[in-house]
C-alpha cells in the first residue's frame, strides 16, 4: 500500500507543477491587479515586437548622454531659375539639372551635428562652382525699318563663373525622443535651432554683342557703324553674415521608416537692400543596420542679394530632389 500511495502522490504534485507552469507562462503576457487579480491590458505581439527592437537600442536612449550626427547628401535640383546684375547688365538663370551637372565643376554638401542632453550644436555646409558660356544668334528682317536693309543679324556671347559657400552655425535645443535609427512607432522629435548663416559668393561675367548689318547686299564694317559692338564685363565677390532660425521635426512611422520636415530662413533684409535665404525639405528616412539611414526628400532653396553700396545683386532659386546618408554615433 505504501509504495502506491508514494507513486501516486508524485504523480499529482507533478500534474500539479505542469499546470502552474503553463498558468505562469500564460499570465506573464498580462499586466494584472495585484488586489483584484483581474487581467487590466493585453500586450499585442506587435508590441512586443516593436519594445524588443527599441530595447537592443535603450544604451543609445540615455537622455544625459553625448551623441553625434553627421549627414551627407547631394541635391539634385531639377529646376535653377533666377538672374546675376553686374554693373547695370543682367543675366538671366534658367538650368535644368542637366545642365547644372554640365556646368558644375565643384560640390561639397553636409551637416553634423553633437547633442548632449536636449541641448546641442549644429554646423553645415554647402559648397559649389560653375562655369558657363553661352553663345547666340539672332536674325532679323530689315525690310520694315526706315532705311530698310537687307537683314540684321545679332551675336551675343556670356561667359559667367560662380562659387557660392553656404555655412551654417547654430545652437540647437531638443523637445520629444531622441533621434535614432530605431524609434518606437508614434514617437516624435522636434528640434529648434538659432545662430548665424555665414554666405561667401564669387561672380564674374563677361558679356559682349555685335550686329551684323547687311545693306544693299554689302555688310558694314565696324568703322561704319562703331556703336553696333558692346561688352561689358564685372564682377560680385562678398561675404556676409545672416541671422538663422529653423526648426526640425521627426515622426516614426515604424521602428525602420521616419518620416521628416526642415524648414530654415535668414537673412531679413538686415545685411542689403535685398537680404534673404529659406529652405523647405520633408522626406523619408529609412534605417539601415545599426547606425545608419538612407534618406529621400524634395528640397527647396533659395537666395536674393543685393548690396547698399552697389547696384550688384543676384538671385538663385532651386528645388528638387535630395539624396542622403546618415549616421549616428552614441
């Protein structure tokens, strides 16, 4: 009787062990009342998911911490409108990107940035050159004009060289997560940023137009007419300073996608009589591996100037396109 008994009793406190190991296993998957022992909120497995993704990342989430930021991009403007004054002559700008990529002869663009805590600094720049000629003929009927002539036929010629640095200096502050490759999904950042935009550009511009005159078959020689041939030529090369505000926002969409806004002004008419630059850009950022992302957006720029002491000024405004790379270091 007695080894029955044994068996049997070992029998029910292992049945026993087997149900309150399965119990366990399904209530930790629940957050409970202590008191009332009543189930409060169920965690969805995609929560679970997504709070196991974030927590390979919680050694970079530390608010009291230092973390670096450094972008590289390049712009790819699909349109670049506005006009160069040089000593009274203008010229007109009216590229396609085919055309700033024939003409460019220069590029750099980037942005880093350091924070500690909610607070830090950011420093970007955008660097390019160019070379560009321009060649042109018109013809014109002169049978209308009092005298007529046979025809009139007008060459034009520019050739302009440009450089431009764009250096942004400010001082940053933080509201809402931290930036990250990963984020929780919903969370959101916003930052705000004040300093300077340091702005050195370098123009000069050649312009020369003749006329050929044809009359009675015969074309007149530059003697004849002298004031038919005109040139001019100048050139801007300045560097100011403007007062910069702007301000960035992140939302994470899920842990990998970021969706994300920048917008920035300076100038304000303070440094000329024209005096103002501005950028909008929003776009996605996708991460990839541990520490980087692939970012694309559509980015607008712009820049007017023109000097008090001068009737100099240029305007240059680009939208397209923008490709980039980020990484974050903790």
């Amino acid at each position: 009787m007695m080894p029955s008994r044994r068996l049997i009793a070992l029998i029910a406190i292992s049945t026993f062990s087997m149900l309150s190991s399965e119990a366990f296993a399904e209530q930790s998957l629940y957050e409970r009342n202590p008191e009332q022992g009543q189930v409060l909120v169920s965690i969805e497995p995609d929560q679970l998911e997504d709070d196991e993704v974030v927590e390979e990342n919680e050694d970079v989430l530390e608010e009291d911490d230092w973390r670096v930021y450094l972008d590289l991009y390049g712009f790819l403007p699909l349109s670049t409108t506005g006009d160069i004054t040089i000593n009274g002559n203008t010229a007109p700008i009216d590229s396609s990107l085919a055309d700033v990529l024939a003409t460019v002869t220069g590029l750099f663009t980037g942005r880093a940035s350091v924070e500690y805590g909610r607070l830090g600094f950011m420093a970007g720049i955008i660097y390019g050159t160019s070379s560009e000629d321009q060649s042109g003929t018109n013809s014109f009927d002169g049978e209308e004009l009092n005298p007529p002539i046979d025809g009139l036929k007008l060459n034009s010629k520019s050739t302009t060289d440009f450089n431009q640095s764009v250096v942004d200096l400010a001082l940053r502050y933080r509201l809402g997560a931290i930036e990250q490759p990963v984020m929780k999904t919903g969370d959101s950042t916003f930052i705000g940023f004040v300093g300077a935009r340091v702005i050195d550009a370098g123009m000069d511009m050649d312009m020369s137009l003749s006329a050929d005159v044809k009359v009675n078959g015969r074309t007149l020689t530059k003697k004849e007419i002298p004031e038919l041939e005109k040139s001019a030529s100048g050139s801007i090369d300045r560097t100011w300073a403007q007062p910069l505000l702007g301000m960035q926002v992140t939302y994470a969409m899920s842990p990998e996608w970021q969706a994300f806004m920048r917008l920035d002004a300076g100038g304000f008419g303070l440094s000329g009589k024209k005096d103002l630059s501005g950028t909008a850009q929003a776009g996605l950022a996708y991460t990839v591996g541990n520490s980087a992302q692939l970012t694309l957006s559509w980015k607008y720029f712009g820049l007017e100037y023109a000097g008090y002491d001068s009737d100099n000024s240029y305007s240059n405004y680009q939208n397209g396109a923008n490709l980039g790379l980020r990484w974050f270091f903790p």
